[in-house]
C-alpha cells in the first residue's frame, strides 16, 4: 500500500528484499527500428538504485546460476510505435533444466502497480525452483516503475512529511490539509513526469510483455502474475488472446469493481485477516500477549490508534509514530501469517510506548529503507491507478460513504475511504471504470484464490474467471491466510501451478487446498 490513503494491491513487492537493476530511460527512437527484432544484451547485475530501493547486486541462485539484466526498448507511446522510445529494465535466471525440454520464458508480475520486478524475482527466486527446470526465470520494472523510465513525485524529506499526515480526517481543518498535501503530491509528479503520466496505463504495460515476449523468442506469452499482476495478465489476454500461453494468477484482483468498491471489498479484506489474526493470537496453548479475546485485542487496537491520533509515541527516530503509520503497519503485517508474530511485538511495544517495530511495518509498505531514501514505489502506485481509474471522488463524496467502510472496517474503514481522493486532482483523465479483460479463445489460464486474503478477497477470483470468459479461466481455492497462495508453500496449490505451467496439465475446476 505505498500510498497510505489507499491500500491498494501491493503483494510481494511491500516484503521482498529489494536487490537489482538497470539503468534505462528514454531515447529518440529511429523511425526506421523494428523494436521486435532487437537483440537484448544480457550482463551481470548491478546493485539496484535509489528508486528501486537500494540494496546488494542479486545473489547467486542454489547451484552457482547467476542473475541476468538487459534494457527493453519500447515506444514510449505504443499510439506512434515509432516514435520515442523508453527502456524497460528485465531481469532473468536462466532455466536449470535439460534445454531440450525447456518450454520458454516465464514472465512474473509481482503486483502493486509500482513493484519492482527486476528486485522482487530474486529475493523471491528459490521458491520457483521447480519452474526453472523448464523455464527461464524473467521479470522486470514496468514502464514508470524504478528504472523502467521510473515516474518521479516528490524528494525523500517530502516523503517523510506526506507519509507522517493524518489520513483519516476527523474534522473540516484535517480535510483540507489532506486534499492539499495529495494536491501538492500530484503537482510534484506533473512537474517531474508529466511526459511519462499518460502513458503509465495498465495497457501500455500489457503491451510491452507482448513485445517481451516477441523479442525473448515465445510464440506464446507463458506468464505468473500476482496480486495487481492478474489484473496485468488479464488484460493481456483481452488485448491478445491467442498470444496466451500457461498463465497463472494468484492473489486475484477483481476486474469488476471500480476504485470504489475495490477499496470498499479491501476494507473487508483486511477487516476478515485481523479478525483471523485476534482469533490465532488467542486459540493458542500459551496466553495471547496482546488481548485475552479476540474482541479485546480489537478493542486494544482501536485504543491505540484512538490515542496515536492525537498524541503519537516516538518511532523510528526522529520520526514519530501516528495513528496513520500504525494503520499502515498494522496492514502490512496482515499480508502474510509469517509476519503474524512481528505485529504482535509491535503491539506490544507500542502499548509500552514504543513504535518502532510499527514504523519499520510502514516503512516497508511504503518503499522506505533504513537509510531514509525511499524507492518509487508511492509515486508509480499512484501514477498508474490514477491513469486506469476514471472515477474521481470528491471529500464530500467520501463523507457520504463513511458510514458504509466503517460497517466493513472500523479498523481500516476511514483509511480506506479517503484514499479514494488520491486522484482527485491528477493531470492525466483516468481510462475506465474497470479494466476489460474478456478474453474469448485464450488458452486456459489457472485463477488461485486465497480465502483469507486480505488485499485482493478471495470473491474477486470467481469474478475473475466469470470475465474471462467461458472455457479460460480454471479457479482453484485456497483455504489459507495471507495474500496469495503459491508462496505459502502449500503442497496443494504448489502442485497444481506447477503441473500446468510444466505439464500442462489443467486442474480440475473448483478444485479447493487447504
């Protein structure tokens, strides 16, 4: 949730550790290049930059396999794809296995939008072990996001400030400070990218994996999307159906729901993972830390964040820890059970005045390493919803729907809903309500739904599947916690991905894990 009034679909990049990257921009393309016919110069890896995060050059992988980066040239504007280009950042592991039973390339989207690919797949690329065997391992950095022609806002001190504001506003003064930080946020990336912003749409992006997958030699585009990168992929598959390969999508977003009530089904997300979290806290043999019933450690939550709003505790120095960076701390953890322990210690310090271990949860949500140097993740979250999204809200709109997200959450409710006016004042008119992902005549595509996902609910894969179209989608259910099911590491949902993207063999429908 880089942007704190609006937790949107963030995935695996908010946890990864952050590692590499290249360096890329834009160019004066010649009129004359066929872009499908460039040749990629793959070279070692260097550390990833500031607006990837920071951090150390990939390690190897088990078995000495190193990490490979290239620049993509793309057009800039895929209306004159002649015209200027921009260079998008790819990363790859090449396949371990016999190269007479590889399959091709395998693209992954990590979700966001605004995650960095090129950082996210290595920290992440012992768990796709198995898919290596046939595939090369390829992510990348979409167009606006870290090097990919990243979109720039605001400066790190500038964070600092619009990450500390109070984004749940209790009266007329706490509005307008609000509207005018997200005003003034939003001017900073006209100012700074206002060549970049209308092209930053999903579909533009969907259209770079289809030159990827032409320059990286596929027929098909065999492809894992997580999180917003279902969104991503199913997009794709409208704009080229008979370009789909084996396709995963986990951690499924809905493509019916507009800004709205996605925010409005995230509320109920997250809501359902705390209620999970207070219920594990206290079923357990040893006593719950944090609240002897599930309701008292809501109820202690609630005080918390009651009290931080009006006097917050010291944090990560010299920042102070509020009640919106609690919020966005305590949301972070609820991504995944690992992180289950990690927000009970920070409830119990911050009940003892300490709010540290909250702030680094935020910190990591919002793309901030220890260093104070923040990656682009905030400024490409928000440049890119606010390219897709047509709805623009209004503060009394909002008002008028308090009422309903605090029915869904009276932890997440207000947070939610006033980041609706994330988009209020943006330079670029959004594309649709929602995107188009109707995709008659594709290959199948494996849809993993996790009943206890917080950020994108387990609904929006039915949903998925139903848009689709007859005989695409193939829904799996998953009866776990956290956001997403493959990198749980069940066996269940493992061996089903992994039977169709290496075998091709397609799950029965409605088949359920747990």
């Amino acid at each position: 949730m880089p942007n704190p009034p609006q937790l949107r679909a963030a995935a695996l990049t908010v946890t990864a550790v952050l590692l590499s990257s290249l360096m890329t921009g834009c160019s004066d393309g010649s009129k004359d290049e066929d872009l499908t016919a460039q040749k990629l110069n793959w070279k070692e890896c260097p550390a990833p930059s500031e607006s990837e995060g920071g951090g150390n050059a990939p390690s190897p992988l088990p078995g000495g396999a190193e990490w490979q980066c290239a620049t993509l040239k793309a057009p800039l504007d895929w209306a004159d794809p002649k015209g200027r280009t921009i260079g998008l950042a790819l990363i790859r592991a090449k396949t371990s296995g016999d190269q007479s039973k590889r399959i091709g390339s395998l693209l992954f989207n990590f979700g966001g939008p605004g995650g960095s690919g090129v950082t996210t797949l290595p920290a992440f690329g012992e768990d796709y072990a198995a898919l290596r065997t046939r595939y090369d391992l390829v992510s990348f950095d979409p167009r606006g996001v870290g090097r990919s022609t990243g979109v720039k806002c605001e400066d790190d001190s500038q964070l600092d400030e619009y990450f500390q504001q109070d984004a749940t506003p209790d009266d007329t003064a706490e509005q307008q400070t609000l509207l005018t930080n997200t005003k003034t946020f939003n001017a900073a990336c006209e100012k700074h990218s206002g060549k970049t912003l209308p092209h930053v749409r999903t579909t533009d992006a969907a259209r770079d994996m289809d030159l990827m997958r032409q320059v990286l030699g596929d027929d098909k585009l065999h492809y894992f999307g997580i999180s917003y990168g279902t969104e991503l992929g199913g997009v794709y598959a409208h704009l080229f159906p008979k370009n789909v390969g084996r396709a995963v999508f986990d951690a499924v977003v809905d493509p019916t729901q507009n800004p709205e009530q996605s925010s409005l089904g995230q509320a109920k997300g997250f809501q359902l993972a705390l209620d999970n979290f207070a219920d594990d806290c206290t079923s357990k043999r040893d006593p719950c830390p944090i609240g002897d019933t599930p309701q008292d450690v809501k109820d202690r939550i609630a005080t918390l964040l009651k009290d931080l709003d009006s006097k917050p505790i010291p944090g990560v120095f010299p920042r102070e820890l509020t009640q919106t960076a609690a919020t966005n701390g305590i949301a972070q953890a609820l991504y995944s059970k690992d992180f289950w322990e990690y927000l009970t210690e920070g409830l119990q310090q911050a009940y003892d005045g300490d709010g540290r271990v909250l702030m680094l949860l935020s910190d990591s949500m919002n793309g901030r390493s220890e260093n104070g140097q923040y990656s682009n993740i905030t400024a490409a979250n928000v440049s890119i919803n606010c390219a897709d999204d047509k709805p623009r809200y209004t503060s009394d709109y909002v008002e008028s729907k308090l009422p309903e997200f605090r029915a869904a959450s009276p932890l997440f409710g207000d947070y939610l809903a006033w980041g609706m006016v994330s988009c209020t004042d943006w330079a670029v008119a959004g594309a649709a309500d929602h995107p188009d992902v109707g995709a008659a005549g594709a290959a199948p595509i494996l849809v993993v739904g996790n009943t206890g996902d917080p950020a994108t609910p387990y609904e929006g894969a039915k949903k998925m599947v139903d848009a689709l179209g007859k005989g695409v989608g193939v829904e799996l259910t998953y009866k776990g916690q956290g956001h997403g099911a493959y990198d749980s590491k069940n066996k269940c949902v493992q061996g089903a991905v992994n039977g169709y993207l290496l075998e091709g063999t397609v799950p029965s429908a409605g088949t359920v894990c747990s």
